[in-house]
C-alpha cells in the first residue's frame, strides 16, 4: 500500500534538489533521498503531511491546482 505522505515527501525533496542543483542551503551537495538522515526524513515527511492536511481541509481542486504557478528561483 502507497504511504501517499511518503510519497509526497520524496517528490518534494527531489522537487527541491532539482531547483537548486541538488545543493542544500550551503551550496553542498545533498544526499540521495535514500541517505538523507532519519531527522531530515522525518522533517520532509512531516511537511508533506502538513501540506497534505491543509489541501485536504481546505478542498483544494485538480483545477485550483493549476492556477497556482511555480516560484522562480532567486536570481531567475
């Protein structure tokens, strides 16, 4: 069965690497969703969730989805 928090995690951290280059905050490389430490995990896992209750509870459609577009990158 699908850990849909799990899942939403993951794509936010590789959504996340993909923008910056896969550099973390410091300009270092980050490490694959595979190796992140246990703590890190937990942070991106409970963001997701965060994310995830909010749209749930707010009634967020597919469309209202597309409306929202996607923030450049500083210096963009």
């Amino acid at each position: 069965m699908l850990n849909l928090n799990l899942y939403l995690s993951e794509m936010g951290y590789m959504t996340y690497a993909k923008t910056t280059d896969n550099k973390n905050y410091q300009g270092l490389p980050m490490p694959t969703w595979e190796t992140l430490p246990v703590p890190q995990k937990t942070a991106w896992i409970n963001a997701a969730a965060a994310i995830r209750r909010r749209v749930v509870r707010n009634g967020m459609s597919a469309e209202q989805d597309e409306e929202i577009p996607p923030v450049a990158a500083k210096g963009d």
